[in-house]
C-alpha cells in the first residue's frame, strides 16, 4: 500500500510539475520580469548570436509540452506508475521542470552566465530518461513509444541545441572575442559540433525523433542565414550528412534482423 501510495504521489507530482513549468513559461511571454521576454530577448540583445535560429523554430516547444503532458497522463496509471524505470525518468522530470522555472527567470532578466547553470541541470536530468527508456531498443509498445519514448527524445535533442545556444549566448554578452575567428566561423563549428552529436545518437540509436529536432533546428540556422554562405551551407551540409547516417544506420539494422 506504501509502494502503491508513494507512486502515486509521484506521478501526480510528476503531471503537475510539468503543468506549472507550462504555465511559468506562457507567463513569461506576456509579462516578462524583465520587460522582455525570451524572444525579444534573441531578436535584440542577442541578435549577433548567429547560432540562434529563425523564430519559427522555437514552436517546437509546443511539441514538446504536448509530448510532457502525455507522458504525464501515461504514468499516472497504476500500471506505469509502480514501474520503477518511470519513478526515476518522473524524478528527474520534475528537477528538470523547476530548472526550466530557473532558467526562464534567469534568461528573462538577462542573466545569461549565470542561466547556463539551470539549462545544464535540465540537460542532464534528460539524458537520465533517454537512457532509462532505452530508446533505439527494439519493440516497445506503441503507447510506451509514442507517449514517452518519443517525447524524450524530442525534449532531449532540443535541450542540447538550446545548450549550445545558450553558452554562445553568454559568451556574446561577456565580450568574447573568438580568439580572433570571425562570428560566421564560429558558427559553423558549432553547427559541425551538434552534427557529430546528432550523427552519433542516428548510429547509436537509430532515433528518427531526436535526429529530425536537429534537422528542424539546421534548417532554421540556415533559413535565418540566407545571405551568409559559410552558415547556410554548413546547415544544410550538417541535414544532408545527419539523415545519411540515420538512414544507413537504420538500413544496417534492418539487414542484421533477417
């Protein structure tokens, strides 16, 4: 009864957790605490950011609350909710939903240094899950994959990239000359980098939704940079070599299962 009970506050902890980081984020676009919020925050103070992708990017953060939001129904279940591979992915759900919190306070008021702590607290409490859910493994079931598989993989791949972003933000605002290489070309390395990263996970793991989140993100970095050939040509080069690997990787496993 303890065990039953104890799973069941978490999983409604879990639901709630990511309800309130929902709410803290919409709050956030209409009444920023600085004046801004963080959307005028990239087409403004960091608009020499190249790494920043176009607006229409960050609509991806719909998906990604609707994904949360279904994985929370999902393990309220008792079914799910005794499950203890989910009690420890729903833990670390909720750290990485009061770090969101965090670092939606911290960005807004345009502390960007000192935002890289909470993003990397939400960055490292997703890749508990991925791991925990074994995404890339063969047949989970359809509801196991599309309502919590699926979600952390898209969540998790879009973590990484608004790392990413965030530190060459912070470095923007302190002054960082680059070591004398130009905005342009450290944007293209960082796109290299997130390619490499991308590039693993399709051979690893073979996961189509982690793999198109950095797809969504090169296209943007590139729709944004039309009139910069070194930036448009790196993303489009990076989505090009990221679905490669994915589809031969995926071609391999096919192969090895017959």
């Amino acid at each position: 009864m303890q065990t039953y009970s104890s799973g069941r506050g978490l999983a409604i902890a879990t639901l709630s957790a990511v309800i309130v980081a929902l709410l803290i984020n919409t709050l956030s676009n209409f009444f920023p605490l600085g004046g801004q919020n963080v959307g005028e925050i990239a087409n403004t103070v960091l608009d020499g950011v190249l790494i920043i992708p176009a607006n229409y990017a960050f609509a991806i953060w719909g998906l990604i609350y609707v994904g949360l939001i279904a994985y929370g129904v999902y393990q309220l279940r008792p079914v799910q909710r005794d499950n203890p591979n989910l009690r420890r992915v729903s833990g670390l759900l909720i750290i990485a939903s009061g770090a969101q919190i965090v670092w939606i306070l911290c960005f807004t008021l345009q502390l960007f240094a000192l935002s890289i702590l909470p993003m990397g607290v939400i960055l490292l409490a997703r890749v508990g899950p991925y791991l925990n859910l074994g995404t890339g493994e063969p047949r989970p079931s359809r509801k196991r994959r599309w309502l919590a598989q699926i979600p952390f993989s898209v969540y998790l791949a879009w973590i990484s990239v608004a790392t990413i972003i965030n530190v060459a933000s912070a470095l923007y605002t302190a002054g960082w000359q680059g070591w004398g290489i130009s905005d342009g070309g450290w944007t293209a390395i960082m796109v290299g980098i997130a390619m490499v990263l991308a590039g693993v996970v399709a051979w690893r793991s073979r996961d189509i939704a982690f793999v198109l989140v950095y797809v969504w993100a090169f296209g943007a970095i590139a729709a944004r940079h039309g009139d910069r050939p070194l930036i448009w040509v790196t993303a489009v080069v990076a989505i090009v070599i990221n679905l490669a690997v994915l589809a031969v990787s995926r071609w391999r496993y096919a192969q090895a299962k017959r």
